[in-house]
C-alpha cells in the first residue's frame, strides 16, 4: 500500500552466485548455486532447503510445482519440486546450458543457450516427456534468455530481438528486431509482449509492446532511462 519497507533487512542464505527469485502461489523462493530456499514472506528465513544436484539457471513457481533449470557436469537438466515437501519429485535431461524455462498448458518450455534450442515436455503426473525440439537460427552473438507462451504463441527473447514461435509445427515464424539492453527480458499481458530496449537516439532504458499476433511495435517506445533489466505485468 505505502511501498515503504516493513522491518529490518534479513540477510538471505550465503551464496556465490547470483540469486535467481520466483514468487507464486506456492511462496517465494529462492535458489543459487546448488540450493533452493524457500523463503518465510513475513521474515525473511529460509523455511526449507532443496539440494538441485546442480547449478541453478533458472527457476519457476508455476502449475502446481516449483521448476528450475540446473547444469551439471553431465548436462542439464530440468527438475520438479514438490513445494510441499521440497523434495524433487522427477527431472528429465535437457541442453548442456539450460537458460531459461517457461510452464503452460501442460507443457514446460526449455531454452538452451549453447544448442541455441528450445526443448518442449509434457508435464505428467509422475513423468517429464519430450515431445519437441525447435532450433533457434544460430547466431555468434545472441543467445536465448527468456521464454515466454501467450495469444497461441511461444515468444523467446535474444539479445536485440524477439523470436515468435509457432507450437504446431515448432518453427519460427517470425523475428522483431529491437536496440538490445543488457540483460534485456520480456513479459507477456492481455495487450501483447513486452520487451526492454532502448531509445535510438539518447540510448536510454526503454519499454515497447509488440502486438500479439503480428509481433510487431504497437506504439511508441516508452522511455524510462537507467538500466533496466528486468520487466512484468499483472496480466492487463
């Protein structure tokens, strides 16, 4: 209501990566390195611990589940937890660099920033099934860091420009090129996706909506300077 922090900082668990944070209706969690938290809304300590058996690249509160993404000297792979227990409850086998994941549907959506590939699962109640592989056009300079499904659409996010996918027959079947940010991402609403970018003249931290179903700028660039790297919606 007051946007004014309530209490005392808490210091999170020690880590000696980046920590990666997903919020939804099974809590607020945190993971980093090899471990996931789950972490007390009201104070701010670690209620559980989940050892992922890897490194954590990406992580995901959604469909019931808890969801991340974690390299190890095998390869990747992608794991489900029980947010009730924090145990995992199945994994499968992905890319060797898993870097981003989505869940929609009944199906889990891996990005693999080596492969330059998106893999598809179908989510059931005890098993993790392959069911698709897209190639993403190879490029030397862009890999794929975000994922995202909305309007009947796979949408994923590379430096500088935005790949709309179509599932049915798991080909790209379009390409929106924007000025790139750094750690630029994107966010899907009822209006269409947004993504950061930056103002062509002054180069200023920017937001653009592209349409839905063309993938195409609807309006104008939003300016909102700094260095923005992260974006979300309420949905409208």
């Amino acid at each position: 209501a007051s946007s004014r922090p309530e209490g005392a900082a808490v210091p999170l668990p020690p880590a000696a990566q980046p920590y990666l944070l997903t919020v939804g209706a099974d809590g607020v969690w945190l993971a980093a390195g090899t471990r996931l938290w789950k972490i007390d809304p009201a104070t701010g300590a670690a209620e559980m611990t989940t050892p992922l058996g890897g490194s954590a690249t990406a992580v995901l509160d959604a469909a019931g589940s808890v969801w991340a993404t974690v390299t190890t000297a095998q390869g990747g792979r992608l794991v489900r937890i029980n947010p009730s227990s924090g145990a995992i409850g199945s994994q499968t086998l992905v890319g060797p660099s898993p870097s981003a994941l989505t869940v929609a549907d009944g199906l889990a959506w891996v990005t693999d920033s080596v492969d330059q590939s998106i893999l598809r699962f179908a989510i059931g109640r005890r098993a993790l099934r392959r069911t698709g592989l897209i190639a993403l056009p190879r490029s030397s300079v862009r890999t794929p860091t975000q994922i995202t499904v909305t309007a009947g659409r796979v949408w994923v996010y590379e430096r500088g420009r935005v790949l709309r996918i179509d599932p049915a027959t798991d080909r790209v079947i379009g390409t929106t090129s924007l000025a790139p940010a750094t750690g630029g991402t994107i966010a899907a609403g009822t209006s269409g996706v947004w993504v950061i970018t930056r103002t062509r003249v002054h180069h200023l931290g920017a937001v653009r909506l592209l349409d839905p179903v063309s993938g195409l700028p609807a309006g104008r660039r939003r300016a909102v300077g700094g260095d923005p790297t992260a974006i979300v919606t309420d949905g409208s």
